[in-house]
C-alpha cells in the first residue's frame, strides 16, 4: 500500500524526486484488475511536478443496450501543483480568473498519489459508454407477459407503431 508523500522529506532528499511504482485496488474505483502504473514526483521549491501513467480494467453499462461490458482504463498526466508556504492565509474572498485556477498544497503537507491517480482515471472515463460503435441498443419489445403495470401499455402502443413503419 503506497503511502503519502510528505513533503517536508521530499524537498530534503538530494534528488528531490520519488518514483512509485505500483499495483494495487483503488478504493473507490471499481475495477477487475488491480490499478498499475507509476507516477514521479519532483519538488521544485515552490510546485511539485507530477507525471504519471496508470491502467486497470473496469465493467462499464452500454449506455444504448444496458448490457454490462469491461472496458480497458489508461490514464496518462502531468500536472503542477503549488506549494502555499506555512503561515500564508487565503483571504475568505476573492476573485479568481480561470486561468489561476490551479491546485495548491501546504508546503508542510502530503501528497496522497493514489487519491492523485484516482482522480485521473475518473476523468479518464468515457463520457458515451457504449458496448460497441454499432451497438443497436434496446431493439427487442418486451412480450406480453413480462408486462407488469398497465400504465405502460401505451408506450408499448406507441413502440408497436413505430416497429411497424
């Protein structure tokens, strides 16, 4: 189990950079296989570089069929994160331009990677989640006797309709 990186020890290194290699469950992350990759962290003074690549196997519901699929999940990042120096105090408001939106950590904090590396792989999701580019989707009309609430039977009506044309 990969540990927090605490930062304080990662700018006394002579190196000032860590590698992580790992493979391992993603709590959160629903996954067949355990999450694999690696991620390096250098500290250079004020930000932290971060790169890392990750993969694992989820099972995914088709979006058109509603069948459940697995599907292959890569990530591949680099980011910066800066460090706030201890004592330094955001004021309670104040305007930000979107391009100063940016993630900062206490310089005297930790770096939870795989908290890191989950978050990549969340974005990482496909956004249509379909089983296949053909997928035809929900083509079969429920037969008679599946039926369970009558106030369904004119949507079944209006189906059988445009099945016929």
């Amino acid at each position: 189990m990969i540990r927090p990186i605490e930062l304080r020890q990662l700018a006394l290194m002579p190196t000032r950079r860590i590698d992580i290699a790992f493979e391992e469950p993603v709590s959160g992350l629903e996954s067949l296989t355990p999450v694999q990759g690696d991620v390096q962290v250098v500290h250079r003074g004020d930000y932290l570089e971060v790169e890392g690549t990750a993969d694992t196997i989820v099972t995914l519901q088709c979006d058109r069929c509603l069948r459940h699929f697995n599907h292959r999940l890569e990530t591949s990042f680099q980011e910066v994160l800066w460090l706030d120096q201890p004592g330094e105090v955001p004021p309670l408001e104040q305007e930000v331009n979107p391009g100063d939106l940016e993630e900062h950590l206490p310089a005297d904090g930790q770096l939870d990677v795989i908290d890191l590396v989950y978050q990549h792989l969340c974005l990482a999701l496909p956004f249509r989640r379909l089983c296949a580019e053909d997928c035809a989707g929900l083509s079969e009309a429920p037969a008679v006797s599946e039926r369970i609430d009558h106030r369904w039977d004119a949507l079944a009506r209006l189906r059988q309709q445009f099945s016929n044309e």
